[in-house]
C-alpha cells in the first residue's frame, strides 16, 4: 500500500486498470480493457498508454488506431513498432508486418522480440529462408529457445541433415530454464526421431520421457509427452496401448497444475483415445470435453473449438456436437498453424471443404514439424483428402507425397497417403 500511494496519478491509473486482469479470479481481460480504453481517452498524448491499451484489447481492428496513435506521439517507440506488426500478422497483412519490423529493429537494433516475432510471421508463411534469417538475427543478438525452435523448423523445411539440427536443439536446450531443460531435450529427441521415419526410437523414448514425467506437477510438461506416447501407438495401430497411456494421463489430472493454453493441453486427444479403447464411455468423453471448452480461456474460440474435437472426428456424435457448437468467427491467416490443422480437419469432415483447405494450407505450409511433427504432417494427409474433394488431384497426390516425403515409414498415416498418391 505505501508503494502504491507513491505512484503518480497516472500511474496509479494504469494500475488500477491492470487488476482485472492480473488480481482477479478469475482473470477479467474484458474490463481491463475497457478501463484502458477510458483512460487512453483522457491521455491521448500518452504514447504508453495508448499502447498497453490495444495490447490489454487485443481487437485488431479498433486498437490498431490507438498503435499508430502511440507510434505518432513517439516515431522512435520499439515496442509500438513492434505490436503493430503482431497486428497486422493477425489480420493477413503480411507486407505491412515485415515493414513494422523492420521499423522496430531500425529503432531499436537489439530488439530481439521483433526478430524472433518476425521469424514467427515467416514460419507461418512457409518461407524457411526469411524464417532462418530472422530467426538467427535474434540469435546473434542474445539466447533464446523460442528461436531457435523456429531455426530448427526453417532447417528442417529446407531439409537440412539430422546432424545438422541436433546442433541446434543442443543450443535450444542450453539456452532453456534449468528445470525445463531435460523435458525439452527429450521431447525434442522424440520429435526429430519421427522426423526422420526412426519411429521405434521415437517410441521407445517417448515411453521413457512419459513416465519421467508421472510426477511433474504442470499439467504441460506432461501433456507433452503422452500427446507423443498416443499419436505414435495410433501410427503403430495399437488402439490399446494409446488408451492405457490416456487414461493413466486423465487419472492425474487432478493432481497437475492446470495450464493456461488449451494447446498445450492433452486432454481432448486423451478422452478420444481412452474412448476408442474401451476406457471410458462415449456419454463420459463428451461430458469431459463439454467442460474442458468450458474451462479453457484462449483469444480466439474457433482454434479452441478446434483442439477439442479434432480428436474425435470419427465419432458421428461429437460431430454433430461440434456442428452445433461451431464458433460464428471469421476465418484469418491465424498465427498458430498446428492449431489451424485441428479445426481445419473438423471442418472437412462436417462438409465445409473451403474452409477447411483455407486453415490446412496454413498449417501443412508452416515451418513446425519440429514443434508436433505428427499434427504438422497430418495436416498434409488431410489437405490431400480436402483438395482431393474439390477435383484438384494433382494437388492432393503432392500434399500426401509431402507425408512419405517426411516419415517413410508404413505408419497408419503413410498408409492413407500412399493409397491417396494411388488413387
């Protein structure tokens, strides 16, 4: 409290505007943002406040006036430059994207955010060299993990060798939090072994890394590691084995510190495989699944709607439950590709193929196998199955030649590309 009255009107202002969303329980972005909105009303000259009021906002369209209002108060503002860029990433303007970066970075030379938010925008897109240059311009500029996955994704798309992007996930790993050193190590094992078509290495060591992982308390950590565990004993075709390994997932749940990202949450795929091998029931499944949309809070509700059914695709009733529960948003460029996969496949599946090939594009053009190497390829298999829908065959046979490309193996994916190329 003795801090508190030392600030300054306006300070105390902002602060007061903050607590919504940090101090409540739960979180109120909503009011926050309408608190900033009245308060950059009364300081229209205040470049910060104007600023942290679209970013608290996170509407595009309308906050956008108040980024260019900061940027005109202060041209030299880095951070401004740089969540107009976001901004405009958000919205599909791709050039005006790179021309706020570049903005940002003339600004602020070592501004590392906005060249590792620049190799974000450029790993969507699937321009793996634009990706690897920004991607090591933030390198040289400080360490950071989150660049170096986006390194390693542009190097794998350029098909660099094995060798060659253990280098990198060696520096990914040193550049990590000591705690979360050993589980990115070994989630990262696991994905380059799928990578490389080494599916009984990817396996085994994903057998190894879940039960590691039994008694971390962050629900994260180990969702990561069972998503492996279950996605690889459905390519082996071992519908019990990925049901043993969900339910044991489930069971603990209770115990784990939730988290805050739907995406990083295993519990929608984990409920559709314990329902497949005769685990839990399919009332249950849906039940589960109904209070997990519940729970989760993310921006934006059609990728959420998306993670939630995506696993459960080939049951006709959480179809139809899907079919009701569809989110009435617009569909854009988002910024999380493997998301965009998920709710692309529950569209072709209820029929809507244009919106769907318009998500899977994003997510089978993205540079992020090494991030979920078994979402990024399916979306492949499953922009074949769209495009394929709509007559362009040509087309398909490349996306599904794409799967073999990448895995090899007989798997039960490489499986359905290879009768598609066929076809």
């Amino acid at each position: 409290m003795q801090l508190r009255g030392e600030l300054s009107a306006r300070d105390g202002a902002m602060l007061r505007a903050l607590e919504p969303m940090v101090s409540f329980d739960p979180p109120d972005r909503g009011e926050s943002a309408r608190r900033f909105r009245a308060l950059r009303d009364e300081h229209r000259d205040d470049a910060e406040i104007q600023l942290v009021s679209a970013i608290v906002s996170r509407d595009d369209d309308k906050d956008t006036a108040a980024i260019e209002r900061a940027i005109a108060i202060d041209p030299d503002y880095a951070d401004a430059w740089c969540t107009l860029a976001m901004a405009h990433a958000r919205r599909g303007r791709n050039d005006e994207a790179r021309v706020a970066f570049e903005r940002c970075v003339a600004v602020s030379p070592h501004a590392i955010d906005a060249y590792v938010e620049l190799a974000a925008l450029e790993v969507r897109l699937g321009d793996h060299g634009a990706a690897e240059r920004a991607a090591r311009r933030a390198l040289a500029i400080g360490p950071s993990a989150t660049a170096h996955m986006y390194l390693l994704g542009a190097m794998h798309a350029r098909k660099s060798r094995l060798e060659s992007l253990r280098v990198v996930t060696r520096a990914m790993v040193a550049a990590a939090q000591a705690d979360e050193a050993p589980i990115l190590a070994a989630r990262l094992d696991v994905a380059l072994a799928v990578l490389f078509g080494d599916f009984a290495t990817a396996r085994a060591r994903a057998a190894e890394c879940n039960a590691a992982l039994a008694d971390v308390p962050t629900l994260a950590a180990h969702s990561h590691a069972v998503s492996a565990v279950v996605h690889l004993a459905n390519e082996a075709g071992d519908v019990a084995g990925a049901g043993a390994a969900a339910i044991d997932f489930l069971d603990a749940r209770a115990m784990r510190i939730e988290s805050r990202k739907a995406s990083a949450d295993a519990t929608p795929l984990c409920l559709a495989a314990a329902r497949r091998a005769g685990l839990l029931d399919a009332a249950t499944e849906r039940a589960e699944r109904a209070d997990w949309l519940a729970r989760s809070r993310v921006a934006n509700e059609l990728l959420t709607w998306g993670l939630a059914f995506a696993p459960a695709v080939d049951d006709p009733v959480a179809l139809e439950e899907a079919r009701r529960t569809l989110p009435d948003v617009p569909i854009l460029p988002y910024s999380e590709p493997l998301s965009c996969a998920d709710a692309g496949v529950v569209l072709l599946r209820l029929g809507d193929v244009d919106r769907a090939v318009t998500l899977l594009d994003v997510a089978a053009r993205a540079c992020v196998a090494p991030q979920d190497p078994f979402r990024s390829t399916h979306a492949s298999l499953w922009l074949a199955e769209a495009r394929a829908s709509r007559g362009e065959h040509d087309l398909a046979r490349a996306a599904a030649q794409r799967v073999l490309d990448r895995w090899g193996a007989t798997t039960c994916t490489t499986a359905d590309a290879a009768r598609r190329i066929a076809a």
